[in-house]
C-alpha cells in the first residue's frame, strides 16, 4: 500500500515565500535586529 508522501512533496512550490510573491531574504533576522525599539540601546 502507498503512502500520501510517496505522491506529494514535503512543501510545494506555492508553499515558500516566493511563492506568494515575496522576495528572498537570506538574513531574516536583519529586519528584526534593524526595528528594535529606541529603549533597547
């Protein structure tokens, strides 16, 4: 007998953030390191 995962992958295509139309971002924590609040020196 088979198994749905012997028939579909892991993540599609339309699954990833380019697939919604968004650009790459090798270094995702940029933005957060980038918008911390003023108190935080």
């Amino acid at each position: 007998m088979y198994a749905v995962s012997d028939y579909l992958p892991e993540q599609t295509s339309d699954d990833t953030d380019l697939g919604w139309g968004d650009e790459r971002d090798d270094d995702a924590d940029a933005f957060y390191l980038d918008n911390k609040p003023p108190h935080w020196g």
